[in-house]
C-alpha cells in the first residue's frame, strides 16, 4: 500500500495554518496538541483517497481557527472544535469529487474566523454553529446546502462585520437556513409525523370528523381513478364471501362503475 497524496496534503495544510498562528499568540501553543491528534486521524486514512473536497474542507477549518486564534488566545478551545471538524469530515458520506462541498466548509470556517476577528474573541461561541453546519453539508448530497451555506454564513459575517461584532447569534440562524436548504431548496418537514394541521386525510369538509380510509380506497388514489378490490380483503366492498376458491382483483372506473376489467 501506498500513501495517497491527498492524506499527505490534509497533513500538510493542518500545520501550515497552526503553526504560523501560535508563532503569533506564543500562549495557544496547547492547539499544536489538537493538531497532532487531527494528523494522527489523518494518519489513519493515509491509504485511502480523501480527495481534495475533504482536503479543501479540512484546510479551511484550521485556517479558520488560526485566524481566530492570531486575534486572541483566549478562544485557543476553537482548535477542539477545528480537530473534531476534522474528524467529521474524515469519516463523513462526503464524496471525493464533492468540492462545493468542501469550498462551502472552508467559507463557513473563514467567516468565522472574521466573525471572532472582528468581534475581538466575543463572538467565539459560534464555532459550535460553524462545526454544526459543517457535520451538516459533510454528510449531504445535492449542491442545495453548500450553496445556503455560502450565502447565509455570508450574509450574516457581513451583517457582524459592519455591526463590529455585534449580532453574533446570526451564525445560529445561518446555521438552521442552511441546514433547511432555504433559497436554493424546499424545506421538507419531517417524515413520520402526520401533519393533520394542514388537513391531510379530510374529507374537504371542516365539520366532519376525520374518516379513516380502507386499503381498497388508499390504492385507488395511488392508481390515479381506479378502485380495486380484493376478495381476500375484509374491507373490500365486493361482498364476496370469505370461503372464496382464490384471490380474485376486481379493478373498475370510478366514473363507469359498470366497466370491470
């Protein structure tokens, strides 16, 4: 086995963004310990092809938390955040050949870095929003995500940055516009859940109670027009007595139900 020059670079751009950071801030030399282990779960996949999506997302989540920690070293713990953003991203659905994907990662993580430049390290705790939203376009397909990503992590850096810091909790509400994929997606509400406050299984009229629908009646809607009927359904409406020789299914037109084919 050999190594592959991807792992190989995902090493190399790990400590080319942490080490010229903590030459600046002497005090967040306990992050050069963060990415010894990130290189060590790098390491891991040395024989596997990363790809450059994976390469790409992984250089922006340490350059930006270097350009957090060269503001200040009290918000070195983003370094934790950074090494588990690896980790994810290593060991996440995330195809090689996805590189929005990855470029959406490392934009996220450089607007953070200008959030907490800007904010002067008070807007550190949004790095826990940025990591989120990164698990998040990690493990997604479809180039919806990424793109919300950019433009609303993007939108609220600008907003902070003109704000001089203020307006942090943005991230939190960039994070859940990405997530749902709102202005490049539909947000799909979550299955398994029966909306019935929209209405779904009435019968169009509001003062009649909800009516459960058999099984021969759920086929009809799926067949678009047609009804069957089972012989060996208790519900069906055939009237065939139980003791029937064999499964018989009757399909007819709801507009001619004397047509039966």
């Amino acid at each position: 086995m050999t190594i592959k020059a991807s792992a190989l670079l995902a090493v190399i751009v790990i400590w080319a963004a942490i080490v010229p950071a903590v030459a600046l801030q002497n005090d967040a030399w306990w992050a050069l310990l963060f990415a010894f282990f990130a290189t060590g779960a790098v390491a891991s996949s040395f024989w596997r092809r990363l790809g450059m999506a994976r390469v790409i997302g992984i250089a922006g989540a340490w350059a930006g938390a270097a350009i957090a920690i060269v503001e200040s070293a009290d918000v070195t713990w983003v370094s934790v955040l950074a090494f588990v953003a690896t980790l994810t991203i290593l060991y996440s659905a995330m195809r090689r050949d996805a590189i929005l994907h990855g470029a959406a990662i490392a934009a996220v993580w450089l607007i953070l870095g200008g959030i907490i430049t800007v904010s002067e390290g008070g807007g550190a705790w949004t790095t826990v929003f940025a990591f989120l939203t990164t698990a998040t376009l990690a493990n997604s397909r479809g180039n919806a995500r990424p793109l919300s990503a950019i433009l609303w992590w993007g939108i609220a850096g600008g907003v902070i940055a003109v704000a001089d810091g203020d307006f942090a909790w943005l991230a939190v509400i960039a994070f859940v516009l990405t997530a749902s994929s709102v202005g490049f997606g539909d947000f799909n509400f979550p299955t398994g859940i029966e909306w019935d406050l929209f209405g779904r299984g009435s019968t169009g009229d509001e003062d009649e109670p909800f009516v459960r629908t058999s099984r021969a009646e759920r086929r009809a809607r799926r067949h678009a027009g047609w009804r069957e009927f089972d012989t060996n359904d208790p519900e069906s409406a055939t009237g065939t007595p139980p003791d029937a020789p064999r499964r018989v299914v009757i399909v007819e037109r709801d507009d001619d139900p004397g047509e039966v084919r």
